[in-house]
C-alpha cells in the first residue's frame, strides 16, 4: 500500500503544492514530505485532514493507494482494467 504516492498523485492533481496541502492539513511540510515518500505513514487524524483538503472520501484515498503488490497475481489484470477506469472516473 503507497499511501504517500496516491497522497502525491491526487495533490498535483488538485494542483497543489506541499506547502499549501500541509497548511490546509494543518501540519509541517516536512511531515507531508516524509508521508508522500512512504518514510512515514499517517495517522487516521491526518489521514481525515489530507481527504477533507483534497475534497475527496477516504476511501478514494485507499483505494488509489493499493498497490500492484497488493493484488494476488491471478487477479493483477482485471485489477488493471478496473483501476484505471475508475481512477480516471473519481479524479474529474
């Protein structure tokens, strides 16, 4: 799970720089940096912050951070077709 990465995709997405997420979330640009690497991983809290800032549920949140690791490799091509419609249907 890439949590820090779908952070990262869906915030340039917004066309929002870190600085701007941080202060809407109400924490140190340092800290968002350190969540879109993947060094740290957020807490439900800040999890709730970043989703309400980027105006999105959480669960978009999860879902866009599932990663091709997650997906058992007999499921990896249906997980595929599936993934990019419906990220490209929940990012408009």
């Amino acid at each position: 799970m890439d949590i820090g990465t779908a952070i990262k995709i869906l915030r340039k997405e917004k066309q929002l720089g870190q600085k701007q997420l941080a202060e809407m979330c109400g924490i140190s640009v340092n800290a968002l940096s350190q969540i879109e690497i993947n060094a740290t991983f957020p807490q439900k809290n800040t999890i709730k912050k970043i989703c309400e800032s980027l105006q999105i549920p959480v669960s978009y949140l999860l879902f866009f951070s599932i990663s091709d690791d997650d997906i058992p490799d007999d499921k990896k091509v249906v997980f595929k077709s599936l993934n990019s419609a419906i990220k490209s249907i929940l990012i408009e």
